[in-house]
C-alpha cells in the first residue's frame, strides 16, 4: 500500500502540498480496522518524512493523522449506507416490485402448476421462500407414510438445499448468468 502511496505522489502530487500540512489536507477513513491500516500504509508512501519532518534517520515514516467516523454514529461519507435512507428504500421496494412482476410472467405456469401443488392460492415470485417449507412437508407427509416419523424427520434435512438451488435456477435463468 505504501508504493500505491508513493504512486499517487508522483502522478498526483501537484494537486496536494509536498508536505502534509493540517491546515490544507484532511484525511479520512472508516472506523473500521483495515481500512485505517490501508491509510496508514498509503500515508507512509504519500508523505514520507524528509527534512525537518525526518525525526529518525532512516525511518521515512511520520504519524499524519487520520480522521474516522465516531464510533457508533453513522458515517454519511464513507459509508452512506449506514443510515436508513426513505428514498433508497423506496427505490429498492420498487426494483424488487420489477423483479417479481418479470418473474410472474415468465414462470407463470410454474407459479400456477407449485400454487396447485402447495394448496398456496396466488402462488407468486413472493412466495419462493416458502419453496422449502412446501417441500419439506410434502417430504415429511410422504415419508411418514413409508418410514414412521422419526425416520421422516431425518429425510427432510437432505431437503436443506432444494429451495435455494431451485431459487438460484429461476433468479439466474432470467438474466443468462
């Protein structure tokens, strides 16, 4: 990280004093521990200690300091994500909204055939999640008929994959990934 450092004060030096001066550069940082390690590291190649700033001999390293976020306190800079935001939400709700009506119309027969299946009126892309639970008890129902309930019960944790595998086809399938 220090040679990225050293990097960017050779080709972007011009645009920041040749010393770290605090009355001209702010340095931030998330409050988080690697990413203040990164900035130290950075820091090391960016404003090497020379001259007067070269307090041991050989040792180009000086402390500069590095602002974070106050702990506990959403850091609207760095990380926006970390306060709740009306207008993201709403355009969130309103991608998934897309997403489900997409979904609806192309596995529509699907939907129809599993809400038959399940006894799920209206089954939909909303209803994916309950795809295990559906399974599950149609497992259980079946294996308890041949093999007794406790033996049903260890059947169905082979089932544990079903639901996010037939998920992953129907989400992935739709945009070719």
């Amino acid at each position: 990280m220090d040679e990225l450092g050293m990097y960017f004060r050779l080709t972007y030096g011009y645009f920041v004093p040749p010393y770290y001066d605090e009355n001209q550069v702010h340095i931030r940082s998330s409050d988080v521990d690697r990413a203040l390690t990164s900035a130290q590291a950075f820091l090391f190649g960016f404003y090497p200690a020379q001259g007067s700033f070269e307090w041991q001999k050989g040792n180009s390293w000086h402390p500069v300091p590095i602002h974070s976020a106050t702990p506990g306190e959403p850091d609207l800079l760095l990380k926006p994500s970390s306060t709740l935001c009306k207008k993201v939400e709403m355009l969130v709700k309103e991608e998934y909204r897309q997403q489900a009506n997409y979904y609806d119309i192309k596995y529509a027969d699907f939907f129809d055939s599993v809400g038959v299946q399940s006894g799920i009126s209206n089954f939909s892309y909303v209803n994916m999640d309950n795809m295990y639970y559906i399974q599950a008890e149609r497992l259980v129902n079946r294996c308890q008929n041949y093999l007794g309930e406790h033996r049903a019960a260890e059947a169905v944790v082979g089932l544990q994959l079903a639901a996010p595998q037939t998920y992953k086809a129907i989400h992935h399938s739709a945009f070719g990934a």
